[in-house]
C-alpha cells in the first residue's frame, strides 16, 4: 500500500508520465493547447457573423494541434521524471 502522499503525488504525475511528459512539461502543453483552441473559438465566433472572415482558421489549427499531439504523443519518457514506487503503480493492470 503507498502512503497517502506518495499516492497522491501519483495522481498528478499518473497521466503526463503516460504521455512521456513530466507533471510540468504536461501542463505547459496543456495550456498551450487551451490557448490555441481559444483562439481558434474566437475566430470561429467571428467567422459565425462574418463568414468572409477567417474561412479556414480554425480547421488549420486544429490540424495543427492535432499533428503535434500525435508527434508529442510517441515521445519516451524519460525514467528519472517518475519515481520508482509511481513506476510500479503504473506498471501494473
């Protein structure tokens, strides 16, 4: 059985070490993300009322995020970023 902190630590690290990202380097591309995908809404809100405006915006960023997260997503995690007790944690079924 882990200790609490160590089992809650793993709650933070459990899904960016599954997509080979330390906890921080999962939020700074996570924000990054929600920042584009903001951007692309507004545009698509402009769009909505002026459909001459930004025509292919959003759908380029899309495919734009869309392609980074496919090629981030087959990067190795590097094991020093996951301690060795949230590494069995996550080997397991």
């Amino acid at each position: 059985m882990l200790k609490p902190y160590v089992m809650l630590k793993s709650y933070f690290i459990r899904h960016p070490a599954s997509v080979g990202e330390t906890y921080w380097q999962h939020t700074a591309q996570a924000g990054s993300f929600a920042r584009e995908l903001f951007l692309a809404a507004a545009a698509c809100t402009v769009h909505a009322v002026l459909p001459f405006v930004f025509e292919q915006t959003a759908s380029r960023k899309i495919a734009t995020l869309h392609d980074r997260m496919v090629v981030n997503r087959h990067r190795q995690i590097a094991p020093s970023c996951v301690p060795a007790t949230v590494q069995a944690e996550l080997s397991q079924p």
